[in-house]
C-alpha cells in the first residue's frame, strides 16, 4: 500500500463524508473539524485514523511506516457506515417515516377527543 492508495482511501471516505453529511472541507482532516460529531464514535475514530495517514502519507518515510491493516479497517468501517443507501432503501424509509407520522397524528387527536368528552361529561 502506497501514498497514493492511502490518499485514495482518504479522498473516497471525505467525498462518502460530503455526499450523505453534508460537510464541505479540503482534506478529511477538515471535512472532520466541521462536523465529525455527525459520525458514531467508532467511525469518527476510524475517520481519523485515515486524516493522520493521509497526512502523514505526502512524505515517503512516513508512508513505510503505517500500519496497513489498521488503515483497511479503518477504511472498511467508514464505508460501511457512509456507504450510501440504495434507492429501495430510502423509498421503504420514507413511506415508513409518514406512516409512523399519521399514525402519531390518529393517536394523539383520538387522545385529545375523548379528554375533552371525558372533560365535558360526555363518557
């Protein structure tokens, strides 16, 4: 593994980063900075990680120095977690977020219906 695959790692996991966050920066580093606490704690971890290599990835001592198989796991975990959600995916989630809404809906005005004709001596 070379500087280039590492700054290949990094770059996919900042553009995953910007993509499904939202978050805008040069370098996962700053991509981080602004918003890492987005992130669960085990990926943020894992995010940087990946910043310290790609930092330290631009000078070729440093690179022979890096622990490979940390730097696949950390890449794997910040995939697995950023990778994005196909569309059957996000079309299943949505009718299921307005369902749960306009059944939250039915049930408190149900609730609100009979407090008031409880209140009103109607029940």
């Amino acid at each position: 593994m070379g500087a280039g695959s590492v700054q290949q790692m990094a770059a996919r996991v900042g553009e995953l980063m910007e993509d499904r966050l939202g978050l805008r920066g040069r370098s996962l580093a700053d991509r981080l900075a602004r918003g890492g606490r987005a992130l669960p704690r085990r990926v943020r971890a894992a995010a940087e990680v990946l910043a310290a290599a790609e930092a330290g990835a631009t000078q070729p001592r440093l690179v022979a120095r890096l622990d490979h198989a940390r730097l696949a796991e950390a890449y794997d975990i910040c995939i697995r977690h950023l990778r994005p959600l196909g569309a059957a995916e996000r079309r299943r989630s949505f009718v299921l977020d307005v369902l749960t809404r306009v059944a939250t809906a039915v049930v408190v005005t149900t609730a609100l219906v009979i407090t008031v004709l409880v209140w009103r001596g109607y029940v």
